[in-house]
C-alpha cells in the first residue's frame, strides 16, 4: 500500500470524501446557549408579525371617513373615548365621530381604520370628555402596521444549516423557540506524529521543532464548528502507535493525524492504516502543497492523514475536512465560497500540479485583488497569519503575472457554496 502513490485529480480527491460523508445528530440546546451553533431545522413563522394590526406612532386612532370634508378652514372634531397604550387591548370599537388617542405599538381599535399623529391633531377639553379636531382628510389604512405586513404566518424565515447569530436569535425569541434544535457538534481527534516535535512551552533543540500543527488544527477545527480532542504526539514507533489510533477511534467521529504520510522510514501512517482495515480513499493528490496527503475511512468514520508541513497540512484541512464538518452540521453550502479576484503580484513558479497559494484579499479602485500572504512553500508557517484565501492555480501553467485573473477560495466566508467547482 505505501508503494501506491499515484496522485489524483483534487476534485476527485474531494468526490471520494465526499461520498463518505454523514449528517450528524440534532440536540436541543437552549437559547441562551446557541450562540455561533448550526441551526439543524428550518425556523417558520410561528403566527404573523405583527400579530396584529398596530400604530406606527403616538396619536389618535379614528375612521377615515370621517374625514373625507376636513379642510383647513373647515376641521373635523372627534370624540375621545378610549385611551391605550402598548400591550393593552382596546375595549371600545369606534362609531362615527370617535377617536381612541393610542401609543405606538399599540393595537389598533376595532372601526378604526387610520392614525393621524399627535403633531396633526388639536385636543381641548370640555365637561371633563376629550376631543380633538384635525384639518385635513385620512385615507384607509393610513399609518397603520397591517397584521402579517412583515412575516405571514407559516413562512420560511431561515433555513437549516445556518448559523446563529444575534439577528437569528432575535427571530428565535419573537416566535417562541425558547429551546432550539441545533446540529450536534462532531468530535476530531487530533494527533501530532514524530519524535522531533517539542511542545510550545519547550525550549528548542538541536533537530527539534515546536508542535505548530495541533495548535492551528485546533484553530480550524473550531473555526469549522466542530469540537477536538487532542492526544497528544505519537512516537516514531508502529506498535505503540497503533495501539493509540485503535482506542482513539472510540472517542472520535473523525481522527486527524498531521505527519508520518509520506513513504520515509519512520513515515507510519500507511501501514497503521492497512492494520486497521482502514479503506484507503487516496494517498496522493496532483496539488501543491500537500500532495502526500492521505485520506481513509473506518466504518462511518473517516481518518484524515495530513501533510507535517504547516502549510500543507493548513491547505488540506480546508479542501477535505471543513467541508465534511460542515455537512455534519446540516449546512447545505459546506464547500468554502470561491470569488474571482486580480494577482497582485507575480507567481512566476510554474507546476504540473494545482496550486493553492496563501493570499489576503483587498479592494482597490473598486477591484479585488489577491496579494501574495508571504513565502509560498510548504514548510513555511509565517504566511499562514496572514492568509483569509487560497488563490487556485491551475496545473501545467509556466507561472502568473501580476494581473491575471485568479479563483480564491475564502477561507473566513460563512455563506459558502453547495459544491466544490471544477476549475
């Protein structure tokens, strides 16, 4: 198995996952708790907004046609009988000549079908009973909010898959879903392989490295919306390796392990894989960087074996995991958005293979443009902090210039797209 390495096409890469992929559970949560969760159920209109018809502002509700031979030189006088303000009901339907002075938010009085605005009108009292004259003609249903004006009963308000922010929450509250169903989180398991990794708070030494990839795994897992486990590192040893993976596989839904893909001599995921019974879905792919990267499934679950190149590993994350997450979180556009966007500077590397190359967005002169996030190599960790896309240049080009028109996928984007599109 380790000796097959022939690459294939990303989208087909993409495809073989994809195949794979498994909607997750639905829990209810509170809303108060639901904050940044995926909806996992479509929200409708409980009953109409407004729920019922209501004042604009502060004044007198009355019938407009009363009103038809008010002039200047010639007002019209009503009869307040009836004073509301809002969350109270009317007693009082209006007759002719009769007013109800009303609050805004206010429901409207059964007979009225107008409100005319405090700054309009002209009160006065006499024998301890309210009037109040206006000088101008109303027409039906003049400032008043009609009963469903905003949302009819039944209609779909927002769709499953999204995800919840303060304005959904507010929709949320209006119709009564004090508990919410929201997309079960899926657990990662995290695991860092090779001996030469030393933990963040380690000082350095000779032919040691930092452990950069479980830290900004963790980042991406969370970003997607998923929750991780990590384990820890795995030393260059088969056995003890493998017992590891074989009980992890327990807790997770999905197992990522950065490094130990390629076919070195201490390079163990290939064969822990085969021990395992895992089906092996591809263990190249024609792309730069993290061609090596290696994706199998064990029963339901899929395990993911990604470069130990930072980059690398950060760029397959984004093509082959986010995506499958968030299909587990009932999001319908799982695949990250792709714009058109003009290189800001030159790529004169030319490859057979894809490239996906870190990038920032910035607009200039009403124009898109994707500027280089620094170095592009596959070890290099330092761009990364300054990536929000990754620019997709295709393979068999002898390079880019600064101006030509470029895909980028963005990395940061919640609106996402239904597919992963064929460049």
């Amino acid at each position: 198995m380790a000796e097959m390495r022939k690459p294939i096409p990303v989208e087909e890469a993409i495809n073989r996952i994809w195949k794979r992929r498994i909607t997750g559970e639905i829990e209810h949560v509170s809303i108060r708790d639901c904050d940044n969760r995926r909806l996992a159920e479509d929200i409708v209109a409980k009953h109409p907004v407004p729920p019922f018809p209501k004042s604009p502002y502060d004044g007198f509700a009355f019938r407009s046609a009363d009103t038809i031979e008010a002039s200047r030189n010639n007002p019209v006088t009503f009869k307040v009988v009836e004073h509301i303000g809002a969350g109270q009901v009317p007693e009082k339907i209006l007759h002719k000549g009769e007013a109800t002075r009303i609050m805004t938010g206010a429901k409207i009085p059964d007979g009225a079908d107008c409100v005319a605005m405090f700054e309009i009108c002209q009160t006065y009292e006499e024998d301890n009973q309210s009037f109040m004259s206006i000088k101008r003609t109303m027409d039906s249903g003049q400032n008043i909010i009609g009963e469903g004006s905003e949302v009819a009963e039944g209609e779909e308000l927002i769709e499953k898959g999204t995800i919840i922010n303060p304005g959904i929450k507010a929709v949320l509250a209006t119709f009564g879903y004090s508990q919410v169903k929201v997309a079960k989180k899926p657990v990662i398991g995290v695991i860092a392989t090779g001996t030469e990794l030393l933990d963040v708070g380690e000082e350095l030494q000779p032919g040691k490295i930092r452990n950069s990839n479980a830290y900004m795994i963790e980042s991406q897992i969370i970003r997607a919306g998923a929750d991780y486990k990590y384990f820890g590192k795995l030393e260059d040893k088969f056995d003890s390796s493998y017992d590891m993976i074989n009980e992890i596989l327990n807790e997770v839904d999905i197992l990522i392990t950065t490094g130990g893909v390629s076919v070195g001599d201490f390079d163990l995921m290939p064969a822990i894989y085969e021990k395992l019974g895992a089906d092996v879905l591809f263990n190249k792919v024609a792309m730069r960087p993290g061609s090596v990267t290696t994706v199998a499934t064990n029963g339901e679950k899929i395990l993911y074996g990604l470069s130990g190149n930072p980059s690398a590993c950060y760029v397959g994350f984004e093509l082959f995991v986010r995506p499958i997450v968030q299909h587990y979180l009932h999001n319908s556009h799982a695949f990250q958005r792709r714009v058109k966007a003009i290189l800001g500077d030159d790529f004169p590397k030319p490859n057979p293979f894809t490239r996906f190359v870190r990038c920032y967005l910035l607009y200039e002169n009403s124009r898109l443009y994707a500027k280089l996030a620094g170095i592009d190599k596959s070890n290099v960790v330092t761009s990364l902090a300054h990536t929000s896309g990754l620019m997709v240049l295709p393979g068999g080009t002898r390079g880019f210039k600064a101006g030509d028109e470029a895909d980028v996928l963005l990395l940061d984007d919640q609106q996402g797209q239904p597919e992963f599109k064929t460049i």
